[in-house]
C-alpha cells in the first residue's frame, strides 16, 4: 500500500459549481492523485496523492493550467549570524526542504531571505524556526505575518470593484444614449446619421474586451481544459460532453452575440437594430452580481478570522531566571509563562502557581468565569480575569486546542455535504444543456415564431437573436454551486462561537435529522465524580475495615467508583495494604489478595455468578438502589461481608439540557452498566424516555443498533430512527461510530482526541440541543438556497426561451441570484440558537 499524504491549497479565481468540478477533474488526471475535493465557498481544494508520484509543483501546475490561481504568501526575512555565501546557500536548502515553500533566496550581502510559500501548508513560524535549526538567526520585517487567503480575497474584491466602475462609466452614458435614440428623445436626424453607432461601438467595446475579459479567458480555459491538447475545438466539445465548460462559456457567448452582431449591421452587411448596450449591460451587471457576491463570500469566513484574532501575540516566559516577552510562537514546551491580570493566556499549559478565574467563554461559549488553581489546565486564547498566574506550557503552535479547533473548522468547512451531490450532478450537464436550449430557441423563433407587423423596426433573426441571448445569459449554475458550501461554512463557523465543533458537513446534516438522542449516564448526565454515600457491613466486620479492603483493591483503579473507595479511606486515613494476583473482570468489579485474604468488591451480577452468599444483605442492596446510588458489594474469603454505596451528582444543566431536547420533539434514552433500579432512579430524576441499564461496555454499541433498527412512532412509519450517541469519545468509542451521529463530550483540551464527528469543547449537555438545532437551520437554509436555485433556473430559462425576458433583465436576475443566495447564507449567522 503506498504512502498517502494529504495537502490543502488555497485557490484564487473560481466563480461557479464548474470550476469547481473543472480543477477536480484537472488534479485527478495528475499521475499519483488518489482524490481531489475542492470547495467553492472557502476556496480551498483537498488533494490525496502519493508522494512518490507526484509533488507539490505538480498539483499547483495542474490547477494553474486548469486557468486558476494558488494564494502564495512573501516572508521577508532578516538573517542574523550569515558569514559567507556557504552558508546562504546552506540556508536555501534547508527552507526548500520546507513542505509549502515554492521560491527561497538568501542573499549573503544584505542578510536577507525571502521566501515564497503555500500558507496553508507552512506559516512563517515554521520557516523561521527552520532557519534557527540551520544556526541563524531570523527577524521578521513589516511586523505581523499576514493573512494570506484574506489577502488574495482583498485583491478579487478591489479588481472586481475596479472592473465594475469602468464597467459603469461607460455602461451607463451608453444605455442612456441608446434608450434616448429607440425612444425618440433625442434629435431624429441622429438616427439617419453614421457617428451615434461608432459612438456606441467605441463605449461598448472597452466594456466587451476590458471588463468582460476575463469571461473570454475563462471560457477559452474551460474549453481548453476539456482536452489534453490544445485543439480549442476538440477540446470544446469534450468540455461539453463532460460538463467542465462553466458560467464564463455562458457569460462570453450572450454577450458575443449581440456585440458581434451589432458589428454586423454597424458594417452594413445586415440591416436592423444595434445592441451594444445590451453587449455592455450583461457584462456590467454580472460583474456587479460577481463584485457583490465576492464581499458577501468574505464574510462566510468570518467565523475562523474571529477565533484567528483570539490568539495572544507575545508572552512573557521566564528563561534563565529572567522574565521576558518573546512571540507566541517562539514559546516551548516545558517554558514558564506569566499571565497578570487582564491578559490573554497564550498556549495550552498546567498551573503551577497562583489562583484566578478565566473566561473561557470564546472558545467554549460559557460565560461563567472558571476557577484556576495549581495542577488545573488552561488553554491558549482564553482570559485571565483576576489574578496572577504561573503556568508550564504543554502545548504550543499547532498542537494547542484553539489550533485545533481552527483546523477542525476548517475542515468541516471544506469537505462536501451530502445533500450537494444533487446540485453537483445538475451542474454537470447544465451549461451545455442550456446552450442546447439557446440553439432550439433561436430556431424555434426564426422558423416557427409568429409573424412580425410590417411596420416593426426588427427582423425574425434579430428576435431569434435576443431570445437566445436571454436563455444564455439567465442561465446561472452559480447559485447551485454555492447553495450547499456558503451555509456550511457559516453553520460550522457558528457552531465553533457556539462551542459546538462539526467535523465535517456530512455530520452538520445528518444531526439535524437525530429522532432519538442516547446519553451514556456516567461523566454526561451526572459528573462522573462519584462519591462514598453508605457503607453497611454485616458479621462482625467495621465500616472502616471493609473500606480499607476494599480501597485496597481499587488502589489505583481507573475506573470512577473505584477511585470514590480510594478516596474515601484517603479522606478517613486508612492505611492501605499491599495486593497480590489482581484481576478485573470488565463490567463486574475486581478482585485480588489483601493481607492473606481473597478480596472481591463488585456488582450484584459478580457476586451471583462467583456462588458468594449475601449474608442478609439483599433489601439492603435493593434499598440503595432505589436511591439511585451504586451497590458495590465487597466479599471477604468468599462471603459478602458489607455493601459500599456511591452515588454520582448530576450535572449543572442536565435537567435543563434534557428538558430542551424534549422540547424539540427528540426522545432521549440514558445507557448504563448500573443496574436497573438504580438507573431508573436518575432517569426519573432528569426525565429519560428510555432506560438502558445493566449494559457492558461491549454491548453498548449493540444497543445502539437496535435503536437505529426501531421504527419510528410516527405516520411515516417506514422510516428509522436517526440516532445520536453522546459520550466520553473513549469509553464509548464503538457506540459513538456505530450511532448515526456520535457526539463526545471535550474538556476544551482534548479536542483532536475525540472519536466522534461532533464535539462539545465544553462538555456542558446543553450543547447537544444546540447542535441539533444548529443543524437543523443549516439545513433548512440550503434547502431554501437549493429551492431558490432550482426555482429560479427551472421558471426564467422557459420564460427567457419564450420571449418574456429582455437579455439585460436577464441578466441583472442571473447576477442577483448567486448575491441572495450567500446573503441567504449570512443570515444565520444572526440566528439565536
């Protein structure tokens, strides 16, 4: 099996849901690609290659040659410490060893470097640190590293702007002028005379040539790129055959038509009417479309520039016994950082000294200030709110949990969500569909359409002309492409404000589909913090006999009840004596020899399946249990000698939680290995639907799949329950692959660790609710972006074949559909949830 690795690039100039599947189908066809996603919203595109096949050149060269751009960052560098050319060179290498760095030059005499780079695949962190492990010294110039990808979005938005204004300084005097003569507002004898149409002609043609040309590249690229070589036509006809020829094809023959054709009679080889402005109006007003469409595209990010803008710039570490301020990204692991009062804390770390609260509401969406003390973690970009804290760095750069968080956004961002597979398969075929389309209407209209009175001022071409324009410049397979990618990205954006973490958008649509949620009881429901309640003995033995042979054996036990006996005789005093042959036996308990004694501390189910007597103890055991604590029974040479109850809380806001998940019509089930009079008890206390008790870590996944297979209690009853499983993301691993949704809870730390595709950072239950109703309005507005697309498509191409539609109409409502389906997009990000 070769290796595989996985790369992200930036891509700068794609426009529709065809350039989209225009560089897919370009970087498939690269020897050694295994899977190539690119998505149109975030602009970014996802390659699997083999290593050993094909490099990074080869992919950007592909997607350059498919007539797109990759966003490249500049750092321009100080180096300290150079003493000959050797050691320029010495440094080129190292920085050309960098995955992500295209160009590196190091020049001896002014010590400088500047290097060329792919910022989504190395920071100028990474490259400065390779340049103190060559033995230099590296200073950044012009302060800040910047946002590259914002940058490249800054420089689409300032040119489609620019295009615009000139599109409008000569579009606009134009159609005035044209309107003034076809609606004799002008002198008549203006319309006998030549130079009204070579005015019209010189204003039309910078429009056509200048702020159209793009579409004339585009089209001449996608027809290319239908091809392997460059025969223009054999490559146009492929590109139709096999849908990669896109909006630019559309845009570039509708207003070719009219402008070459005005040619035409402006030559006097035809008679008939001009259309320069209708030439000029489609070019200007898709552009304005466009320039709208790129602002409102740039704030579907906003929600990964927020958390960006989260991190600390400095921190103060102590080296060498002195306190300094260094970047953030030169902290290490193992460093002593200081945060006063009022700071942010830089990167991920362990308290080792002071006390404070911190907010760390911007990453887990809490507001509740958090007690800090020494030996509690703290996390990067959170706010130290009161008092002085000394922290030891754990994690830093890319390993800290707000990194983390920002990769996992970023990659729910770009991956594809089922439901665009539709809006995928349409866009296929659509462009040259409509080009049929186009060709039937021109002849349906020149041959069949009815007669024109003698006195009309146009012929049955020119008709034909401008309702085939109409059809071509309508047609817009733009909104379809965006419908699915910009509420994604938005949704998964809010989801992140909201401490809500989707993995990818697959999991954002199906979780808001969940019928039934399940709950693992211990450390989701209640704090899986049990404690020691009741310890009844019998024969003889003292309460704190038995619990000192039985912390004994759950000395060092991972599991929580074990850990509740530890600590009690840790709290009475008890000394603890030393065990031999322990044994667990996974959802019974365990058992090992103390002081020459065979002891076993265990469940009900332990004691009947070893034969030990209960001596007595049964009401007692039923009695606890109805309490909604948790019998652990503990045998002495074979006898049960005493019971030890444990009770776990409940966690603040699980009724709450519960209750709100209710409310949105889910049923909620709990699972458990607790027996079942004890789990009863919680559920009656937060209002569980279904009770799933006595359960072996094993079985749980089992459980699950019998839910998924229940049918659905409603009038649609073939359908099944949409499951989600909410968990730890370790002990519950199975359970949460198996559901439908798994959903782990975090601590805000172990993001990257949890196995399921949603994540709440906070580990607070009412983030469940949230998540689910999250998903269900992501879903509900790219059903209404892909209506809207569909709708308009399915309704104006028939309107604009049967002649209802002007082409300068047409095209202001082709350059409105793509704005309102992003602005569509934005909107929820105003949603309260």
């Amino acid at each position: 099996m070769p290796e595989t690795k996985q790369l992200t690039l930036p891509v700068t100039g794609m426009t529709c849901a065809n350039c989209v599947a225009t560089i897919e189908r370009g970087l498939k066809k690269q020897t050694g690609v295994q899977a190539a996603v690119v998505n149109l919203s975030s602009e970014r595109a996802n390659v699997t290659f083999d290593p050993a096949a094909v490099g990074l050149p080869d992919l950007i060269a592909r997607v350059e040659r498919a007539g797109y751009g990759i966003a490249t960052g500049e750092a321009d560098l100080v180096i300290k410490r150079l003493s000959d050319d050797n050691d320029a060179r010495r440094l080129e290498k190292s920085l050309f060893k960098l995955e992500g760095v295209l160009e590196a030059q190091v020049l001896v005499t002014t010590e400088r470097a500047r290097v060329r780079y792919v910022p989504t695949i190395v920071s100028q962190a990474e490259i400065r640190a390779a340049v103190s492990r060559s033995g230099f010294e590296a200073v950044e110039l012009g302060g800040e590293a910047e946002d590259v990808e914002a940058k490249a979005r800054e420089v689409e938005i300032r040119q489609q702007k620019r295009l615009l204004v000139i599109g409008l300084i000569f579009t606009v005097p134009l159609f005035l002028f044209s309107m003034g003569l076809d609606f004799r507002l002008l002198p008549m004898m203006w319309m006998e005379q030549v130079w009204p149409v070579l005015l019209m002609f010189a204003m039309a043609t910078p429009v056509q040539f200048y702020v159209g040309g793009q579409y004339y590249v585009g089209a001449y690229k996608a027809l290319r790129n239908g091809s392997a070589n460059m025969d223009v036509l054999a490559g146009a006809y492929k590109a139709l055959r096999n849908g990669s020829a896109h909006m630019d094809v559309l845009i570039a023959m509708g207003s070719s038509v009219a402008y070459v054709y005005s040619i035409v009679v402006m030559l006097g080889l035809v008679s008939g009417h001009v259309y320069f402005e209708t030439a000029a109006v489609i070019i200007t007003l898709i552009r304005l479309g466009k320039f709208l469409e790129a602002r409102a595209k740039g704030r579907t990010s906003e929600a990964i520039k927020k958390l960006m803008g989260l991190r600390a710039r400095t921190a103060r570490v102590v080296r060498d016994g002195t306190e300094q301020e260094v970047p953030v990204d030169e902290v290490r692991v193992g460093d002593l950082v200081l945060v006063r009062p009022g700071e942010k804390i830089p990167v991920d770390g362990v308290v080792v000294d002071g006390r404070s609260a911190v907010d760390e509401s911007m990453l887990t969406g809490e507001s509740l200030p958090v007690e800090k003390g020494p030996g509690d973690p703290v996390i990067g970009a959170t706010l130290n709110k009161l008092g002085l804290l000394k922290f030891e760095a754990t994690k830093v750069g890319k390993e800290t949990a707000l990194a983390q968080i920002i990769r996992l956004v970023e990659e729910a961002q770009g991956s594809t969500a089922p439901i665009q597979k539709l809006a995928d398969q349409v866009s296929a075929w659509f462009v040259p569909a409509v080009i049929v389309l186009a060709l039937l209407t021109f002849t349906a209209w020149y041959f069949f359409g009815p007669g024109l009175p003698v006195t009309s001022d146009t012929t049955s071409f020119t008709r034909a002309l401008i309702n085939m324009v109409a059809v071509l410049v309508i047609a817009c397979p733009c909104a379809m492409g965006l419908a699915t990618p910009t509420a994604v990205m938005v949704g998964t954006g809010k989801g992140a404000e909201l401490g809500v973490l989707f993995r990818n958008s697959e999991a954002l649509e199906r979780a808001g589909r969940v019928s039934v949620v399940v709950l693992d009881k211990t450390g989701t429901i209640t704090k899986g913090q049990p404690a020691v309640t009741d310890i009844v003995t019998s024969g003889g033995t003292t309460s704190d006999e038995l619990l000192r042979l039985a912390a004994s054996v759950e000395k060092g036990s991972e599991h929580p009840l074990g850990e509740a006996i530890w600590a009690e005789a840790t709290t009475r005093s008890l000394p603890l004596a030393e065990l031999t042959g322990f044994q667990a036996e996974a959802g019974h308990g365990v058992a090992a020899e103390v002081d020459g004694h065979a002891v076993s501390v265990g469940n009900l189910r332990m004691m009947e399946t070893r034969g030990y007597p209960l001596n007595g103890l049964a009401p007692e055991v039923e009695r606890l249990q109805s309490e909604a604590k948790t019998a652990m029974l503990v045998a002495v040479d074979g006898s049960v000698s005493g019971v030890i109850a444990v009770a776990d809380t409940l966690k603040d806001g699980s009724v709450e939680a519960i209750a709100e998940l209710h409310r949105m019509g889910l049923r909620v089930a709990m699972i458990t290995g607790d027996n079942k009079k004890t789990a009863e008890a919680i559920a009656k206390q937060v209002g569980i639907d279904i009770v799933l008790a006595e359960v072996l870590p094993e079985g749980k996944s089992e459980e699950v799949k019998k839910l998924q297979g229940a049918r659905v209690a409603t009038h649609a009853s073939s359908l099944q329950n949409v499951v989600a499983m909410v968990g730890d993301g370790v002990n519950d691993a199975p359970a949460l692959a198996q559901a439908d949704v798994g959903i782990a809870i975090g601590t805000g730390t172990d993001v990257a660790m949890a196995a399921a595709p949603v994540t709440l950072i906070s580990g607070d239950l009412r983030g469940v609710a949230r998540a689910v109703s999250l998903s269900r309005k992501t879903l509900r507005t790219i059903k209404q972006n892909l209506f809207w697309a569909f709708f308009y498509n399915v309704v104006l191409i028939p309107a604009a074949a049967l002649g209802y539609l002007n082409p300068m109409l047409a095209a202001l409502a082709m350059a409105m559909s793509s704005v309102f389906v992003v602005s569509n997009s934005l909107q929820l990000r105003r949603v309260k949830i």
